[in-house]
C-alpha cells in the first residue's frame, strides 16, 4: 500500500529502495510462483471435497489473494529499472509466470471473456471463494500485462537466455498481437463501449472512444520494445507466420497506435 502511494504522489520510492537494497525481488518472485502453484494444485482439491466445508474461509481467501497482492506491488515497483535488474535470474520465471497468465487470458477471451461478478443463492462459501478465485484471475493477467512490459523496457539490459525465451520459445511478439485482436479489457453493453480499469468496468464516452486506452498502450509500448530495439532485433526470427500475424494487425491499427504508444513512452 505504501509503494503504490508513493508512486502516486509522485514522491521518493523507499519501499523500491529497500526491496533492491535487501534483494528481496526474488523472493517476491518466488513466492509469486509458489502461490500460483497452490492455487493450481492444492485449492482445487479443497474445492473438490464434499465434507470441506469450514465456517471461515477468510484463512484460504488470503492465501488465493496473495498473489493479486504480490503481482500489484510488482507492477508498482518494475516501472524502476533498477528493479527489474534486481530480480536477477528470477526475471526468467517471471517472464514465464507473465506467458502463463497472457496465454489463458487469451482463451478466456476466445470462450467469451471474464466471468461475471453475481453471486448465487444456493452457493456455498467455498464455491463462492472459488468464484472470487477466478475474477482475481482476471485482474492478475492484467497486472501480469504491466509487469511483461516494464520488463521489454529494459530488454537492452536483459540476459540472452531471458531474450530467448521471450522471443523464440514464447514469441510474444505474435501473442501480444493476439490480445490487441480480442482486446479483453473492453466490452460492449447495451451498445456502449467499456473498458476495465481500477477493478471495474467503465462506460467510455463517445468522444473518448477513439484514445489508446492505457492497456492498449501496455501492449504496443512492449511490441515496440521486442520489434524495434536493436537487441530484440538481433535475436527474433521473423518467420512467414509471424511475420503474417504481425502485418495483419498492422494493416488494421498498427500506424496511429504505435505513434500514440510512442507518445506515452515518452511520458
């Protein structure tokens, strides 16, 4: 909480400070990838069995929301390049954890997108848990956006193996073209256009429609990183299908948003 308000008011950053200073930035790392193994692993089954069912669920919610809060304070704190060279070897993993989140973010938007918030009647607490579970999941992906992208910024800085596997075994280049096509942090309700943003979902006004939202930015400021840095350059292999993937998005949006992505890397 004191990271982000620093970073907020705009003031000196002695929480980034500290996590570079004591090299915790691994560690936070590290317990980020624990947490989504348990939630992968373990919290299934508690879901799964029928006799589980504890009057106060608060002990497990703070256990499936640990990652939402590491993730947030990661994203807050990477905007720092510092940081991001503090993570050391670690940075690998998160390049992989930021994949994992990118990938199933994806899928959900091809199956209809993020689910809704309603609650039912005839639930019970840990199947409500369980729902909470998944919208988290939702925000988490678009943490996992921000920190993918403060990552490409220090791609001049980034080791081989981290370029290698950003580019070659992942090819984020053509899987950030995915999520500019499906776009799942917008939506149409009742004919009026929405996006997410601070948890929630926002009507945009017409005479706003036509801006790069600031998750849209996130993805072209990261392609701009991987397809236009000299580094990046020298080790993506622009293969006939990524190369068709990538023309296709730029033919229908590419000048005008990479122009206004310019523009907020800049700022």
């Amino acid at each position: 909480m004191q990271a982000i308000l620093d970073a907020t008011v705009s003031q000196g950053e002695p929480i980034q400070e500290l996590l570079v200073t004591h090299g915790k930035v691994p560690t936070l790392v590290e317990e980020l990838i624990a947490v989504e193994m348990w939630k992968q692993k373990v919290f299934p089954v508690f879901c799964r069995v029928e006799d589980f069912k504890p009057q106060n669920t608060f002990p497990i919610y703070m256990v499936v929301h640990h990652e939402a809060s590491i993730i947030n304070l990661l994203e807050t704190v990477f905007f720092h390049k510092e940081v991001c060279e503090s993570a050391e070897d670690t940075v690998l993993d998160l390049v992989d954890y930021c994949h994992r989140k990118l990938t199933l973010l994806v899928a959900q938007s091809g199956c209809g997108g993020p689910p809704e918030g309603e609650g039912s009647q005839d639930s019970n607490p840990m199947q409500e848990l369980q729902k909470q579970a998944e919208l988290m999941e939702f925000e988490i992906a678009l943490k996992a956006l921000s920190v993918l992208r403060y990552i490409t910024d220090c791609v001049d800085s980034l080791s081989l193996s981290t370029l290698s596997r950003m580019l070659s075994t992942h090819n984020l280049p053509c899987l950030l073209v995915e999520l500019l096509e499906h776009s799942p942090w917008s939506r149409r309700e009742g004919g009026k256009l929405q996006q997410f943003e601070g948890s929630r979902w926002h009507t945009v006004a017409p005479s706003e429609q036509q801006k790069l939202s600031k998750l849209d930015g996130q993805v072209w400021i990261a392609l701009y990183n991987l397809l236009l840095s000299p580094e990046a350059q020298a080790h993506y292999c622009l293969t006939s299908f990524a190369k068709g993937r990538l023309l296709k998005h730029w033919e229908k949006h590419g000048k005008t948003c990479v122009l206004a992505a310019q523009g907020d890397r800049a700022k």
